[in-house]
C-alpha cells in the first residue's frame, strides 16, 4: 500500500506556520478540554479584575477627598509598637508561598507520586485558607474599629470602602472556592481517583498502537493554573491598595 508523503514539510516557513494554525487538529491535538476551558475562565476573569482595578484607579485619581494613607489604615500595634502592614506582608507571603507548594504539586503529579501530589496540594489549600482568615481579621478590624462601610469612610474618602470591599472580597471569594478546589482533587489524588488506566490508539503507518496504563494528573495542572491566577491577582491587589 502506498502512503502519501507529507508535502507540508516542502513549503516555507510561513506557509506550514499557517497551515499549523489553521488546522484545530495539528495546534489543539494535545490541549485537553479541561485545560482549555480553564484558560478561557481565567480570560474572562482577567476582564473582570481588570475592569474593577481599572474603576478603583480612576476613582482614586479623580477624587476631591483625600484617600486614607494605607501605612496607617492597614497598621497593627504589636508589643506597643505600630507596625504597618504587617498583616498584608503576612498574607502576601503566605498566597506567594503557596504558588511554591502548588507548582511542586503539579511536579509529583505528572510523576505519578499521588501521595506527595495531594499532600503538597492541601498544603496550599491550608496556606489559601490562613490567607482567607487573615483577610476576615482585616476586615473586621477596619469595620468594627475603624468603621470603615461600603458607602461612609470616617478616615477620608468615601470611596474608599466600597472600592476595598468589593474588589478584597471578590478576590477573596476566589481563594476560598480555590480552598475547596483544592481539597476536592487532593481527596481525590490521594485515593487514586486519577490512576485508572486508559487507551489511546494512535495510527502511524497503517499500525495502531495502544498506549497503556497511562495515569492522568493533568487535573492537578489544571488545579494549578487556577492557583497561580489568584496569586497573580493579588500582586496587582498588593500594589495598587496596599503600597499606592
């Protein structure tokens, strides 16, 4: 049986790039559906996030009030001494820490360690969590102590708290369904949930191969890259109400 050659290896560069990107087949054969959608989530939820970032520093520059001094507003008092942001660097710190963890996950994950996949993965949901409970300590201290709204700000600007609130509390629901998340699939890793084996036939040259006892960890990646967006949300968070 005669097989055709493959004429495409014959062209230019730019005319196989093309045929490459036209072809769904030849770019996307090996992107799963899982991973896609996720990034098309994370598209989306880069245009949300941009778009509140974008309102809070148009409100910050047009406004009259002067806007509270961060240094002040997120300070503790510590052994008598007035610390500022010490809460935030500690959070920071700890969501930084666990794109570490999580990326390390994602490393035993594709060498099929499922143990230390699932243990590094609720390592950083323990680590989201601590994030999360920080940031309910700072939001009671600034509305029960500082009496800081949505709609009033008794240390300048009203804007302020509608601004903190909506934009802190949207990234904090993100973490806490990120903790969640994570939890799920560790659970799931660790009981070997992912270790059933499938078949793949791949045709070359008119002989089928199987490829067996493949294990699927990509749902750790996919885990991963979820994480890591909401670490780098929170950079931009950091610097624009923290340090700004």
């Amino acid at each position: 049986m005669t097989i055709a050659a493959d004429t495409t290896t014959d062209k230019p560069a730019t005319q196989r790039l093309i045929h490459d990107w036209s072809s769904d087949k030849d770019v996307f054969k090996n992107v799963s559906w899982g991973k896609a959608m996720m990034w098309i989530f994370l598209l989306s939820d880069t245009f949300i996030f941009g778009s509140f970032l974008t309102g809070y520093m148009s409100v910050r520059i047009s406004s009259t009030t002067p806007w509270p001094n961060p240094s002040e507003v997120f300070a503790l008092t510590i052994a008598g001494h007035h610390i500022p942001l010490i809460l935030i660097a500690i959070m920071t710190f700890a969501l930084i820490t666990s794109s570490g963890t999580m990326a390390m996950a994602v490393n035993f994950g594709y060498r099929a360690d499922k143990h230390k996949a699932a243990g590094l993965m609720a390592l950083t949901a323990l680590l989201g969590a601590t994030f999360v409970g920080m940031q309910a300590f700072e939001w009671t201290k600034l509305i029960v102590e500082e009496g800081v709204r949505p709609w009033s700000n008794p240390m300048g600007a009203p804007q302020f708290g509608a601004c903190f609130f909506m934009i802190t509390g949207f990234h904090g629901l993100h973490v806490s369904i990120g903790v969640i998340y994570l939890l799920i699939v560790a659970s799931k890793v660790w009981r070997g949930h992912y270790d059933d084996t499938h078949q793949k036939d791949i045709q070359m040259s008119n002989d089928i191969r199987n490829t067996n006892n493949a294990k699927n960890y990509q749902i750790v990646e996919i885990t991963g890259l979820y994480w890591h967006f909401v670490d780098l949300v929170w950079v931009f968070i950091f610097a624009l109400f923290y340090l700004w």
